[in-house]
C-alpha cells in the first residue's frame, strides 16, 4: 500500500511504509516487516503498544461521556489524573495540574501562567523568561522562541519575539571549555549573569529540561546544576519551569527528570509518556501558591484550548499512570535503562561514536567526524539520517538528531524504547544499530 494521495506529510519528498498494527515494543507494516520501536515513536510510547487495560479505559469512558468543554463541567476522569499526579511529583506543594493536548501547548501555557502570576501578585514588570541554546520546547511559535534549535527556529524567526538564552550544560562540548572534573558550574552561574543583564525585575521564569532530548539527544548535567539553577531562582525570585514532556513519567528512570537531582520546580511541563501515545495529551503542574494567587486575584486563568480537560483523553492518561504504577515500570525504566546503557558501550569501539549518555531509557550516542577531537561532520552529510536510515532497513525505529553543537552543526541517535523492553530486545536492538553505524563507516 502507497502512501494517502491527500494527506499533507512532514517530509514531502519521502515515502514511508504503511503501519499496519503494533504490540509491546514491535510495528509491523502492511508488507509484514516487523520493527523494534526502539524511540518509542518519538520518546512517547512508554508501556508498549496496544495494552488491553488501555482499550477497556477508553471504552469505558467512550460509553459514559466521551467530550465535554471545561468551560461547562470538569468530569472523574480529569479529577483522577490530577490525584495520580499529584502522588507522583516532587513534592506536594505541587497540587494542581492544567490539561491541554500536547508539549508544545503545555510550555505556552506553563509561560502564560508565570505571566498571569506575576501581574496578579503585582509585579506586572515580570516577563521575560530565559532558556537556554541546544534545547526544545515544541514547534508553535512562542515554544519555539524558547527554544535553543537555530535550524528549527530560523524559518520562523521575523514572526516571534525574541527571548534570553544561555549555554547548556553540555559536557560533551562544555562552551566554557571545562571537563567535569574541573568545572564549576560556569554554565548554571551563566543564569545569574544573564539575569543581572537582563534586570532581575524584568525576568519572570527559566525553562529547561532536566536531560535535554531531541536537539541533542540525552545530554546529562553535571551533578549539582540543577541544585545551582534552583539556588538561583530563589535568590532572584525566579519560577522554574521544567520541561518534562521528554523525560517525565518515568522515562529516565524516575517519575520526573528532575527527580534523579531532589530539585522541586515551581512548574512541570508534560506530554508524551504521560498518555503513551493512546491520545493526545499534555499537562502543566504547578505549585500551590501559583493557583492560589490567580484564584484569590481574578480568579480566571485567561487562557484555554478546546480540548483541554477533555474526558477521554484524561482517562486514558490515568489509566497509562495506573498501569505504570501497577507493573512497577519506573523502576524497571531505571533497571531496564543501566542494562541498556552498559550494551551501550560496545558501540564506543566503533570509529564515528564519539559520545553514549543518558539516564533510564533515554540514551544518546553522538556521531562525530574525529574522535579526540569531537569534530563534527559536515551538515549535508545528514549523518544522523544516513543512520538512522541503516538502521530502519533493518528493523530499528530510532530517533536521529542534529544541531546540538551550535544549532546546525552535531549528529545524534536518540533511544527511547518503551519501559516493557527485555534484555533480549536491547541485545537486539543495540545490533542493530551497531551494524547500521558500521554501514554508514563504510560508506565513508
């Protein structure tokens, strides 16, 4: 079967295989090639494909109310997710959760309630909100002002306003030319500088992700960032935004990213994992003190989408929660994720690996042109494509990236498989991509 006459795809240039069904970690399209979906689509799938218990929640809430708009009613299953949630965060000064459709959707409204906030406790000078380079934070135009991707950003930038960003805490390619051994955080005091620059009055928020994902593929912070980052805020009276639509529930490992460095921020940004994939689904989760100010103020949260608090969507989110408590697939993310990562480390004998990091299940391997130096490849090579490419031919869905270095440059293979993978599927996988990267050196 031949691609839809009618449907308006990413790539206009590709021809994709036609997905027929799926189950646990495997795809297999209509011409019967079966795939280990080893990025979990792209970082989504968390408890496998076409799990039962999911099918019974969506049918059982299609059967009572499928849709009804916020503005009118909330509804048990909004109310359950938000109970689950709030079991599962930092801390319990998190207590409410806003329901939206997706990442992208989830960091625009986690920046338009600082906003709201800080007009609402009377200090309306707040706005600005700080990220850094190297990161993402979804593809409509204010997320992606936050975002640190020039080559996704550049078409778009006449149209959205320009905003503050600092270094990443890329160890790899530290921009202040440290090792970890000899760094001291030079990228976290970065935020102090950047904020006395910009007027700590003026600054109302920083954004980022605990393990940046897709711009440059599972890059860990040093111990000790995140508690500078917080330190920081605090003194500043800055609201901390993590971006958790990647490395949340349960993907690295913990329920949140940011967990894996005991830091509690003001705001959590969610998607993905938090529905699996069975729907479209995104969160904010904010601290108390933020929903008590808008609620003693004006009492409206000026701001909505259709489908926010929808019920269907937020019973099969519960539902995904309830099943990763019930088969305990944190901790196996964590478990499941140290075997991956020591499988990891074969691929570092070969010639273009240059780089293996992550946490859980949530791996990055960088692809460089020189070892001792971390040259990277010429950007028309579309190394990370020719890989990624390799390994699909095989029977590996993986999630290639680029730009890391400074926006353009850089090539990575993100790993996110769903936390029900064996040991048995990792050897498999991590084949796989061992002999897709040897395919693309041989190429060379």
């Amino acid at each position: 079967m031949e691609a839809c006459n009618h449907v308006f795809y990413r790539n206009l240039r590709k021809i994709y295989p036609v997905a027929d069904r799926a189950e646990g970690v495997y795809i297999w399209d209509t011409d019967g090639k079966q795939y280990i979906d080893g990025s979990g689509g792209a970082c989504v799938v968390s408890i496998g494909h076409c799990v039962p218990e999911i099918l019974n929640a969506m049918q059982t809430q299609f059967k009572r109310v499928p849709f009804v708009h916020s503005s009118h009613f909330t509804n048990p299953a909004a109310c359950e997710l938000g109970d689950l949630l709030h079991q599962m965060a930092p801390d319990e000064s998190l207590t409410r959760t806003y329901f939206l459709s997706g990442g992208s959707e989830a960091v625009e409204s986690a920046v338009k309630l600082v906003r709201q906030y800080w007009r609402e406790a009377g200090q309306p000078d707040k706005y600005k909100v700080i990220s850094r380079w190297s990161s993402f934070h979804g593809n409509t135009t204010g997320a992606l002002a936050l975002g640190g991707h020039t080559a996704r950003r550049s078409h778009y930038m006449p149209i959205f306003q320009h905003t503050p960003h600092i270094e990443p805490a890329y160890c790899y390619r530290c921009g202040f030319k440290e090792t970890p051994e000899t760094c001291d955080l030079q990228c976290a005091d970065e935020l102090e500088r950047c904020i006395k620059h910009e007027g700590p009055d003026s600054v109302g928020a920083f954004i980022a992700e605990p393990v940046v994902g897709a711009t440059a593929g599972a890059v860990v912070p040093k111990d000790g960032y995140w508690q500078r980052i917080r330190q920081i805020c605090n003194q500043y009276d800055i609201k901390l935004i993590a971006d958790e639509v990647m490395t949340g529930i349960g993907r690295c490992g913990r329920n949140f990213g940011i967990d894996l460095w005991g830091v509690v921020p003001d705001l959590i940004v969610m998607a993905k994992g938090l529905s699996s994939g069975y729907t479209p689904l995104g969160a904010v989760m904010v601290k108390d003190d933020i929903h008590e100010t808008i609620k003693n103020g004006s009492g409206v949260f000026v701001h909505g989408h259709t489908y926010g608090q929808n019920p269907l969507s937020t019973a099969i989110g519960a539902a995904v929660l309830r099943y990763i408590q019930e088969n305990a697939l944190v901790e196996r993310s964590r478990n499941m994720g140290a075997y991956l990562m020591d499988k990891l480390g074969d691929l570092s004998a070969l010639d273009i690996v240059g780089d293996i990091r992550g946490q859980g299940l949530f791996a990055g391997i960088e692809l460089v042109r020189d070892k001792a130096s971390h040259a990277w490849f010429d950007r028309d090579l579309k190394i990370n494509i020719q890989v990624a490419s390799q390994a699909f031919q095989r029977g590996l869905i993986t999630y290639p990236g680029s730009g890391g270095v400074d926006g353009i440059h850089g090539d990575h293979i993100l790993l996110a498989p769903p936390f029900t993978i064996d040991e048995e599927q990792i050897d498999t996988m991590v084949d796989m991509l061992k002999r897709a990267i040897r395919a693309v050196e041989n190429q060379l």
